[in-house]
C-alpha cells in the first residue's frame, strides 16, 4: 500500500510527538534503572525541543489563527491586519513596480516589432478551412452588431488613450527615424519639382506681377521687363540647383532645421506643452469626437457588413495580403523602424499605465479588504505554509541539540 504523502506541518507534529514519547521513555527507564549517564541525556535532548517546537508551532499558528481557538493577544495577526497588508502591499507595488523608469527598463527588451508581425503572420491566410468556416459563421455575428454603439465605445476609448498620452515624444521619435533613414530627401526633391513646373507654367504671370509692382519710372525706361527676368531666372536657377542637388547649401540647412524640430519636439519642454495643448484642444472638440465617431462607424460597417461582396471582399483580401507583406519587410529588414516602433510601444505602455498606477494599486487593496479574514490568511498559508512549518521542524532540532549542550555543560561542572 502507497505510504500517502505527508505535508510538512505534519512532519513537524510527528516529530514533536516524537520527543514526547521519547521525553516520557526516557524519564521512565531512568525511574526503573537509576544510575545510568544516558536517559539525563535523552531527557534533557527531548525536553528542549519539545519547548522549541511548541513554541514555533504556537508562532507559525498565531500568524493566521489563534492557536487552540483561544484569543492569545497579538495571534491571528494576519486576518486581524488584512487591511494594512493589503495597503502595503499596494503602495510597494506602486513605488516599486509601476514606476516609469521601472517599466522602460523592464520593458527595454520586449520586441514588440517581432510580436505585431507574428500577429499578422501571412501564413494564416493559407488555412482554407479555417477561412471556410469564419467564412459562413461571420457574416451572421456581423448582421447582429450595434455599430453605433460599437464606434461610441472605440471612440471613447481612442480619445480617453489620447487625452492620457504624450504625443510630442512619439511624434519627435517617428520624425527622427524618418530624418535619419533620408526618405525626406526624395520628398524634398519632389516638391522643388514640382514647383519648377509651376514656376514654367506661370512665367507670364510672375513677370506681369514685378511689371506691376516696379513702378511708373521703371515701366516708362523698360528697365521692368529686365528686372523680371533678372528675378525670374534667379528663382528658377535656385530651385533647379537646390532641386538636382541635395549637397545645396539651401538644402543643407533646411536638414540642420529638420533634425532641429525632431530634437524640440523629443526634449523641449514649451513645444511638448504646446503639442498637448493642441493635442487637448482637439479631443475636447465635440465636433471632432462626432467625427471621428461617424468615421469609425462608417468604416466597421463597411468592414463587417461589405463581407457577403466577392469583389469587395477579393480586394480587401488582396490589400491586406500586400499590407502584411509590406509590415513584414519593413520590420525585418528596416532596425531603425523596428527601433521605432518599441520605443512607442514603450512611451504608450508607460504612459497609459503610470497615470492609472493609483487605481491599480486601488483594485489590490479593494479587493483585499473585501475578502474575509480566515480566507485571506488560509490563501497564504497555502502558498508559504510549508515554508513557514519548517520553522517548526529546525526549532525543535535546535531546541534540542541546545537542552543537549547545557545538560553536557551541567554534567562537566557538577
């Protein structure tokens, strides 16, 4: 027959019956054979540490109930003190755990780039029935969902995240990535392009507007039809130089200026202030929160209800095929967006979580007054119970091996 496994608690009760047995064993051979070093020993050994074991059993028991059912003072100390623990531990775990510089650190190594991309992983598209299946339970759920309420809540919840969040350091991060990886300067090419066309397709006019603003001595000399064409080659001379060349001094310092927004906007305090100024203005606005309400319902309608459509739904198959491609190559190939986006999942994970630390915290310490007081120290004793009755165990060794030693020295000295 299997031997039932014993807890540690039961061990040290075990062992504690031990030296009793072992204490009045002792005492009565000592009786019926007097004379004998040995049972002063045993007695002295087991009289210790049944002291040591009652009195770390009476420890153990009084820190979550009172021993024998009798109110000792200062037992039962957990149920009695659930309340101060539970804000103690609450407010440890807000100065300790949520704290921003904690959180960053913790997070620091968390791919959240790697993560999103699994999320989107192409090869789910290749589970046909899978896609069979939510193909004919779909279209049911959809014609079952109040999309008005359903944009009111997405939209409280985007405005709520908003109005909690620093956009000014996300924003100046993503301008950095984007400055330094030089995509800028394609753009910048494309607008000066585009303004030497205009500049060729309005010569006419630009040269009757300096005409007109020359003055009447300049018309009546003609020295206005050369002044705007002075003026017009030089603008059209400085576009094209600035526009082949991105070396152009112009060009260069207009860079210096860039870099130098994208570092305000990171680290100065009165431009982060004023991005949330607007940022606080703009979601307070009841004009933008309707619209943003109308957009979003107007796009889950158009997601949902559009499903049954097989172009509709080809199509969209086919531009999310193309976007989940695209996300992949940018985040396996591109470190600098990579570094981007973790470092915004980061500042959004800091900053929805340290401005709500309080209620966290809160929810911890509600939910623990709220529990009973034998629950709480029963829920405890469970989990480091057995740790704590090896205290019993060591007592009553060391209680023990201590009796053991002064009956030696009483011995030695007698």
């Amino acid at each position: 027959m299997a031997i039932k496994h014993i807890t540690v608690s039961t061990a040290a009760t075990l062992i504690l019956g031990v030296m009793v047995v072992l204490f009045i064993a002792a005492l009565e051979y000592d009786r019926f054979y007097p004379g004998h070093i040995f049972p002063g020993f045993v007695v002295a050994f087991a009289e210790a540490a049944m002291v040591g074991g009652l009195a770390d059993w009476f420890a153990v028991t009084a820190l979550f109930r009172h021993p024998l059912g009798l109110p000792f003072p200062h037992t039962a100390l957990i149920p009695q003190a659930k309340d101060r623990i539970a804000a103690n531990l609450a407010l440890f775990i807000e100065q300790h755990f949520l704290r921003s510089i904690v959180l960053s650190r913790r997070l620091k190594n968390v791919d959240a780039s790697r993560f999103l991309l699994r999320l989107t992983d192409a090869t789910i598209t290749h589970d046909n029935a899978l896609k069979n299946r939510l193909q004919r339970l779909l279209p049911k759920l959809w014609a079952h969902i109040d999309y008005p309420t359903l944009s009111e809540e997405i939209t409280s919840w985007i405005i709520d995240i908003a109005r909690h969040s620093k956009p000014a350091p996300i924003i100046g991060d993503a301008c950095q990535a984007y400055l330094e990886k030089g995509t800028h300067i394609t753009l910048i090419s494309g607008i000066l392009r585009s303004f030497a066309d205009w500049l060729a397709h309005h010569e006419s006019m630009i040269r009757e507007m300096v005409s007109e603003r020359s003055g009447s001595f300049l018309r009546w000399t003609g020295l206005d039809n050369r002044l705007a064409d002075s003026i017009y080659e030089a603008i059209t001379r400085l576009v094209n130089e600035m526009m082949v060349n991105p070396e152009h001094p112009l060009r260069l310092r207009f860079n210096e200026t860039l870099f130098s927004w994208a570092e305000k906007i990171q680290e100065d305090a009165i431009v982060q202030r004023r991005i949330d100024k607007i940022k606080n203005t703009m979601v307070d606005n009841p004009t933008f929160y309707l619209g943003l309400r109308e957009k979003i319902e107007n796009l889950t309608r158009e997601f949902f209800l559009d499903k049954h459509e097989d172009t509709s739904a080809s199509k969209r198959s086919l531009q999310l095929k193309a976007l989940v491609a695209a996300w992949g190559r940018a985040v396996t190939e591109d470190e600098q967006i990579k570094t981007a986006i973790n470092r915004a999942f980061r500042r959004i994970i800091v900053g929805v979580i340290v401005p709500h630390s309080h209620q966290i915290t809160r929810l911890i310490t509600d939910t623990v007054e709220g529990w009973d007081g034998d629950i709480v120290a029963g829920r405890i004793e469970k989990a480091v119970g057995n740790e704590l009755h090896y205290i019993r165990l060591s007592g009553t060794f060391v209680g023990g091996s201590i009796g053991l030693l002064l009956h030696a020295f009483n011995q030695l000295i007698s």
